[in-house]
C-alpha cells in the first residue's frame, strides 16, 4: 500500500481518506509510543476522523493530546520533544481531507513514512485493555500565537498601525494571523476570516483567481498589501497594494536574502527545490550565501542533508518552496503565519516596493507533456540526454529532474509528475515563450521515442 505523497496523505473522505484509514494509521504510528498532539483544521470531516485517529493512537498504547482546530503550524510547533498528528487536507476542496504526522517539531521522512504503511499492511490488533494511553485536551493556540510574536519581533521594524488586508480563506488562519499581526501592531482588514469548512468564501486554495475579493480589497483601499492563506496556514500568498500578487520566488528571494544576512554562521545556506527561481540563487549569492536544492515535498531532507555536513561555519538560514517556507530558527516546520509575520516586519521597515527591486523579475511560464506512467524513467534518462544537446552554454543538474541553468539566471527544469500522467516544464526566461516551445518540443519528442503511442 502506498499511502503518503509529498505532503502527508491526502484524498476523498469516502473513498481514501476514511475513518478505518485514520484509526489504521493512527495504531500504526502510535505503535512508536509516547505522546503525540493531535489536531485538525475545520473541514466537516474533521472531528470524526481526529476521533478515529485518537482511538488509534490509544489503543497503540500512546497517550493523546487533542488540541482541537488549529493551523498545521501549531500542530509542528506542539509536537516539538514528541510526536504529532494533524487531520488536514491543506488547499485541497472541502470533499477531501487528510493526515500528516510530524516528530519533533518535523514532517515524518521517508523512512518513519514506510515503517507506518507496513504496519498499516501488517494490520496490528489493539493493544490489551491495560495498555492503552490516555487522552487529555490543552489550548495551545495562545502560547503559539505569542511565539510567532516573539520571534518575528527580532526582525524588521514594528507596523505602527500599518495597515494589512488578510484572506484567511474560512480557514484555520481565521484564528491566528489575524490575531498575531494586531499584536505586532498592524492594523488588520481581515477576509472570510470566520472557519468554515464548506469554504464558502473561496475555494481553499490561494492563486491569483481565488484571491480577486482580496486583490480588489487592496487595490480599492489603503491597505500596504495583502496576506492570502490556505486551509490549514501553510501555505502565503502576498498581494502587492496595486492589488497584483507578487510571484511566489520573489517572496521567496525577499526572505532568503533576508535571513542570510541576518545569519552569523560563515556558510549560511538556504535549501529550495527545483521549480524554485534562480532569482533566490541571486539574491542568496549576493548576501553571502549559498543555495542547495532537494526534491519537492522534501525540505525537511534538504535540511538534514546540510546539517550532516558538520562544519561548524555551515548553518541552514531558511528552508522553502514556492509559497511554503520552514524559518528554521523558529523551528522545523512549515509556517505560512510566521511568514505573514516576518514579511509584514520587514515590509515595515523597508517599504515592499524597496523588498522588490533589488529582485531579476523574469518571465516564468509553465507547461505540461503528456507521458505515461510507465514511460517516465525512459523519457527522462532520454532528456538527460537530449536537452543538454539542444542547449550546449547551460549547465545541467540531473539529481531532481533534469535542470538547465543559463549565464543570464534564466533557467529551465523538467520533471515529472507525482501524480498525473505528465512531465512538468518549467521555464524562467527573458525570452520565455520562444524557449518554453522549444523545451517542450524536445520532451514531446522524447516521450514519443519511448512510448510510440501515447497520442493515440
């Protein structure tokens, strides 16, 4: 059974994501003992699979504590010194919802994930009466909150009454960014900020469409830029006050940059993924830093991978993909709220406007090449190939995908896709239309080498 994707597990409540699911996985993990926090966001669905999964948990013999409706963040920030479960389908429609399980403060690795699908294999029976754990419930949004605060209050300036416009999406970000900018000083125009999990105000997932309510607020108003979120508050999204989203590697840069200079380590690093842009690699360089990329939905490798290094100059000054960002010295989660923070500090201090202009803001497009599952590995061996020809001045990166990287800083990648049957073109360039068709030229041609038919 191969139950997790690159962001814990996710799916139809009536068809894989069920409450026999939750109490398999919930006896599966709590067979590692000791204490785990439990919570969830509020999808409907979400009470009767947080009490299928604290039975499981239980009757494994590991104690619970249910911390009730709280943003993904709060459950990493709780499980710090043990074990954590949260019921959440993140930015995924109200009809789905999911599990992700952390261990100290960090999403399982790959291992703890494969350890937790035999055991669901294997179907373990409970344990004896005697050996059960207990369940207890604590409020951990406040002490949380007041974290958030603390830690963003080291950077940047204080708001001063700035004003900031925020889309909580009817999602778990109702109950604390909101709150922790006020605190911070802002002064918050907040959206669909009630927890709804029909999500009746937007669909659950912030892009520049779902977000118009928002984009028009600010555009309309006085609002120096707006915050949108996802489902659980994982996920940011920034809207400049032109009411325009400012692009998810541009945020990105904004804070790496920001965080390298901040760092007192001799090597300060910051880990990314592929699709992320070479403009974070520029702002990076330029601070004194260094870039390292890992595979997508594996930051928490990346991290680990650096830290193994063992110099005592190396240290990892933030962790992030697009949209999603660990602030490693807050700790090893993803943190969409402590990013709401952290940027409304620095845009306090500095303007957006000046965040944004150091930043090579290129063209970037997207695209997809049918292939099917079974022809991936081939196709791709064939673009390790093929694209380094088609493109003799890039330098290649074949470890996730196959990565071509120009003098200029445009850049191109090609991967395939996780969960559909495409390879994923991304393309970031002064001329980007001219070389997105080339790029896709050459995969398309590569898939029908392998698979003859797959236009048929």
């Amino acid at each position: 059974m191969e139950l997790f994707g690159t962001a814990g597990i996710r799916g139809d409540v009536r068809t894989a994501v069920t409450p026999e699911l939750a109490l398999a996985v919930g006896r599966a993990a709590g067979a590692d003992g000791g204490e785990f926090v439990l919570g969830r966001d509020g999808r409907t669905t979400g009470a009767g699979l947080a009490d299928a999964m604290a039975a499981g948990l239980a009757s494994a013999g590991a104690d619970v504590v249910r911390v009730g409706q709280v943003p993904t963040p709060t459950v990493g920030f709780a499980s710090q010194g043990r074990r954590g479960v949260v019921i959440t389908a993140s930015h995924n429609p109200p009809t789905d919802n999911g599990i992700k399980l952390f261990a100290d403060g960090q999403e399982y690795d790959d291992e703890s994930e494969a350890r937790i699908e035999k055991r669901v294999d294997d179907d373990h029976d409970p344990l004896a009466w005697d050996e059960w754990g207990s369940t207890r419930e604590v409020d951990y949004l406040p002490e949380y909150r007041e974290a958030v605060v603390e830690y963003a209050s080291e950077y940047g300036a204080p708001l001063d009454r700035q004003q900031i416009a925020v889309d909580c999406g009817n999602g778990m970000a109702s109950l604390t960014t909101p709150q922790v900018v006020r605190e911070l000083g802002g002064d918050v125009r907040a959206l669909n900020a009630n927890v709804d999990g029909h999500f009746p105000g937007r669909e659950s997932k912030p892009t520049a469409e779902t977000l118009r309510d928002l984009r028009a607020f600010v555009a309309d108003g006085d609002a120096e830029f707006g915050i949108g979120h996802d489902g659980d508050a994982d996920r940011i999204v920034v809207v400049d006050a032109d009411g325009e989203v400012v692009h998810e590697d541009t945020v990105l840069a904004i804070l790496a940059e920001h965080y390298v200079c901040a760092s007192e380590a001799g090597d300060p690093v910051v880990v990314t993924t592929p699709n992320a842009s070479g403009r974070i690699d520029e702002r990076v360089e330029a601070a004194g830093g260094r870039v390292e990329r890992v595979r997508l939905g594996a930051l928490h490798v990346g991290i680990a991978n650096v830290r193994s290094e063992g110099t005592e100059e190396t240290s990892v000054a933030f962790a992030a993909e697009p949209w999603k960002h660990i602030h490693t010295r807050f700790g090893g989660w993803i943190d969409g709220v402590a990013s709401a923070a952290m940027f409304a500090r620095l845009v306090a201090e500095a303007g957006l406007d000046s965040l944004r202009a150091p930043v090579t803001e290129r063209p970037y497009r997207k695209g997809d090449v049918r292939c099917p599952d079974e022809a991936k590995a081939g196709a791709m061996d064939l673009l390790g190939q093929r694209l380094p020809d088609t493109f003799p001045e890039a330098d290649v990166d074949t470890e996730h995908g196959v990565r071509l990287s120009f003098e200029d800083g445009s850049w191109v990648l090609v991967r395939p896709s996780g969960t559909e049957p495409y390879l994923r073109v991304y393309v970031e360039s002064d001329d980007v239309d001219e070389v997105l068709g080339a790029v896709t030229d050459v995969v398309a041609k590569a898939v029908e080498t392998v698979s003859p038919n797959v236009n048929d």
